[in-house]
C-alpha cells in the first residue's frame, strides 16, 4: 500500500497540550476505523506550526476524505517513493 506524508498546517501546533493531542489522536483512530478502506496512520511529528503525518492509505483521496472526516487540515500530501537511512550507504 503507498505511504504518504501529509504535512499538516496548525498554528501553535508545538504548543498543543498531551490532552489536545489525545484528542487528535483519538480523532484520527476513530475516522480510520469508519473509513472502509486499508488505512493505516504510523506516526506523526509535531515540528513548530505543523503536524508531519506518515500514513499508508490506497490514495491521495482516501487521505483527503481521513482529514476532511477529521476537521483536520491536509494542507500537502505528498507519496514516499524511496526511503532511505544510514544502511544505504552500504546497499
């Protein structure tokens, strides 16, 4: 299944509180497990005024359809076609 990175435009988003980001993350869990598609959210990271997704979903617009369910922004979503590390070097 792709993964998409989905870059997330929240002012304050690094000032959000561990209840306010339950909340989100609750959200989120909830709106995947009634979309009716393969979707998987991984992990996301909370970088100054944006939220950076990494999700696994059929396509762009099942992503789209997740944020709008959400109330959440998708402000770029962008498909991962390599991933890379370290080890890479050594390949």
């Amino acid at each position: 299944m792709p993964t998409f990175i989905i870059e997330r435009d929240i002012p304050g988003a690094s000032n959000l509180s561990k209840a306010d980001l339950c909340a989100i993350s609750a959200k989120s869990n909830e709106v995947v497990e009634n979309l009716g598609v393969p979707y998987t959210w991984i992990t996301s990271y909370v970088a100054g005024d944006k939220i950076y997704c990494v999700h696994e979903a059929p396509s762009a617009d099942a992503i789209r359809e997740h944020a709008d369910k959400g109330g959440f922004p998708a402000n770029k979503i962008t498909e991962v076609t390599s991933v890379i590390g370290p080890e890479t070097a050594n390949a």
